[in-house]
C-alpha cells in the first residue's frame, strides 16, 4: 500500500512536495473559492423558540412558531445608544438576542450576535435593518445550537484539547475562528533544506490575515477573506499558539494489538517525532518504486521530509510495529489549509495482508471525529492497491484525474460514517 503526500492546487505549502500540472491547479481553483458560500443564508430546519436573552422586557419580542439560529457582526459607533438602536431595530423584526460579545476597535466596535429570528425572515432583512440602525460591515450566517455555548466555557474546552494532543492546534483555532484557511509552514522547507519566512514573536494581525509563531519555529497563517479579524480574536489565537508552544511536544499514548488475518499480531498507535529513527529504517527496506509512488519524487530525498511528517503540528501520524517493535508501516492526516489528507506507506513485505487498509480506516474515522467533511487521496492513477483500499471503506467517493495524478476524495457525513462503521464491526474488523 503506497500514496502521496502531495497538494492538490501545486502551491508550496508544508507537505507538498511537487507542484502539480496547470490543469490540475485550474481544477482545484474551480472547486474552491474564498468567498463565502452562497448557501450560508438558506433556510434550515426550524428550531424550537427560546426565551429571550440580551433585550430588556420592554422591548423584547415573542417569538413564536418556527425559528432560524444566525451568527452576525457589525460595527457601531463608540457611542452612547448606538448598542441600544441596534436592539431596539432587532426587537422590531421581532428577532431574539441570544448572545452579544463585543470586540472595541481603536474607531467604533464590532458587536457579534447570536440571533434567533422568525422563519420567514430572510437575512438580507436582518441586514437592511441593521444597516438602518447604524451597522456596518455587516456580516450574517446562519448558526445552530453548538453556538449557544458561551465563549468562555468554548475556549477553556479548546485550551483541554490542545493541551492532552498537539495535533490539535490547528483544528482548535478553527473552531475558535470560524471559517478560515490554516496553513503551517515549518523554518525549514522540507527536501530543500532551505529556511522559510517566518513571524514576528507577538505575530501579525494585518486585517483578513493573522501570522503566528508557531511552537516549532515556523508560521502558522491563519485567512479569513470575508471577514476582518478583531484585536480581541487576534489575543486569543495567540494565547492558544503560546500554550501550546510551553507544552511541548505530546500525543497520546494510547495503542491497540490487531490480529491479521495469517495470524500476526500488529501495534497501531500514535507517531511522533520520537519515531525518527525507525521511519528511516522502514524507508530502507522500502523498494524505489514503494516510495517514489508515496513520495512522488526523487525517492534519495524521501527521509528529508519524515521529520516534517512526524510533527503533531502538521497532522496525525499512526505507526503499525510488529512484536517484535519494527516499525512496517505510516499513515498520516494532514491538516491542509481548510482539507484533510490522507497518506500512507507500508513497507512492501508486509503489503497486502490488509495494514494499509487498518491503518486508512483508522484516520478517516479519526478525521470524522475532528468534524472534516471529507479527506482525500492523491496518488497515481496506476496504484490500484489505493484504489482499492479506498473502495473498501464504503464512503462516497468522488474521482478526479489529471495527466496520470489521481484524487480520489471520501465524503464523510455522519450517515455513512456510521453506517461503515456498523457494517465493520459486525465482520469483526474493528477491535
């Protein structure tokens, strides 16, 4: 079992180690765009309505019958009753205030909002009244009931995570952030040897885009086209980013013993960059053709980019050892800007007895659990046992091919993801 570790629109980010064709780039641009989707202000199913929060009783409205949940931002005046117009124009629509926070800019505030609003009323609405009312820059996308949980509690919740599991930094400015686009970018360029540009100590904040030093000595970029980060958002991300740098390295530690089916017994478990050395190892007894199809290029550079891989700040990396503790096979989940990627080696002596294959459900599972929509692959269009393996997980896939490089993408709603797992653990295949 072999992929690649490779980006699908060819720009030189982390683990990306070949630009791709011009018609793959072309490809990937179509597929995604940096505005907003257009979908954000269609309706959904209703909610049930809640009492009111954020108005006074003189003013707030009764909300009755089928309800919509909505995330917005404005700016206002830093003045006396500017706050106030703009409630006062909500209760009018008869919209509920959920929840207010404000973030105070050097000229005005922006005031962020969880609203509960009637059905029929469509969000331009919403704008057009706050617009009337003093707002600015208004921005509005429908939320749900995850966005009732109060900031505070919400942090210190991402704060637990990044603490117990490093991989989980990025992941956790996601859900601090909204959407955006997170790329870590290492001090050294992996293969070239070549130091990259890196940030200032206290990061940058420079409107849609914010810069941070990241724990190892790299960047972490974090892009947010349609909507300007606050001073206020800005102070958390790096307070995140600076825990995560005075922890220090760390997984868990947790392993599993499989059975396969001749009757070996194989460890899966979490990887870092204390497994180094045994990786190399693994790499030698690989054959040329195992991880020029892995590595998608010359395959003497092949060790230079394991220390990069093995970093929790770019991903997930299981390990398959035998008894023995030789290391026989790698997969990763690669946090790729707002993606997930999917790559795997295994040494070919022990290919075909089905480690590619535990090792790939194992990270897809781990990828729905982190919230992603889908993963992809990019492989060679000649790797049938890819192919295959991704066949295997019973997910709906999506095949996009390009001079030969193969992408093939899994959609991971809940839906199929536990159906999958149903079916896998009535044929005995998950421990």
């Amino acid at each position: 079992m072999s992929d690649v570790t490779r980006s699908r629109d060819g720009r030189p980010v982390h683990h990306r180690l070949l630009s791709a064709t011009a018609g793959f780039r072309s490809w990937w641009e179509r597929r995604h765009g940096h505005a907003p989707p257009t979908s954000d202000t269609d309706a959904r199913p209703p909610l049930a309505a809640g009492q009111q929060a954020g108005l006074s009783e003189a003013v707030a409205p009764v909300v009755t019958g089928a309800t919509l949940m909505w995330r917005m931002r404005t700016t206002v005046k830093d003045a006396p009753g500017s706050l106030a117009a703009l409630c006062t124009a909500l209760a009018e629509h008869r919209v509920d205030i959920l929840s207010l926070q404000t973030h105070p800019l050097a000229e005005g505030t922006v005031d962020e909002f969880l609203l509960r609003a009637p059905e029929e009323l469509p969000a331009s609405e919403i704008d057009r009244a706050v617009s009337e009312a003093g707002g600015t820059g208004t921005w509005i996308e429908r939320g749900d009931a995850h966005d009732l949980v109060d900031a505070p509690t919400r942090i210190l919740g991402l704060a637990t995570r990044t603490a117990l599991d490093a991989a989980e930094l990025p992941l956790a400015l996601r859900q601090l952030l909204g959407r955006c686009t997170i790329r870590s970018l290492p001090a050294i360029a992996p293969g070239s040897g070549r130091a990259q540009e890196s940030a200032p100590v206290e990061g940058a904040l420079e409107d849609t885009v914010m810069r941070l030093r990241a724990p190892e000595g790299g960047v972490i970029t974090v892009e947010r086209p349609y909507l300007p980060f606050t001073p206020t958002e800005f102070a958390r991300a790096r307070a995140l980013v600076e825990l995560d740098a005075r922890l220090g390295p760390r997984i868990p530690r947790s392993q599993d013993v499989l059975t396969l089916p001749e009757g070996n017994d194989i460890t899966v478990r979490r990887a870092d960059g204390g497994d180094l050395r045994a990786a190399k190892a693994m790499h030698d007894r690989c054959s040329a053709r195992t991880l020029s199809m892995r590595y998608h290029g010359p395959v003497g550079d092949a060790d230079r980019y394991l220390k990069h891989l093995l970093s929790p700040s770019f991903g997930r990396t299981l390990a398959a050892q035998t008894a023995s503790g030789r290391l026989v096979g790698l997969g990763h989940l690669l946090w790729d800007g707002d993606e997930t990627e999917i790559a795997l080696l295994v040494e070919d002596e022990w290919q075909r007895r089905g480690i590619g294959g535990e090792l790939l459900r194992r990270l897809v599972d781990m990828a729905a659990g982190t919230g992603c929509e889908n993963v992809y692959v990019v492989t060679q269009s000649s790797n049938t046992g890819m192919v295959a393996a991704m066949r295997g997980l019973e997910l709906p896939l999506d095949y996009q091919i390009e001079e030969g490089t193969l992408v093939i993408t899994a959609r991971l709603d809940e839906v199929a993801v536990a159906s999958r797992a149903a079916r896998m653990r009535s044929a005995g295949l998950t421990e």
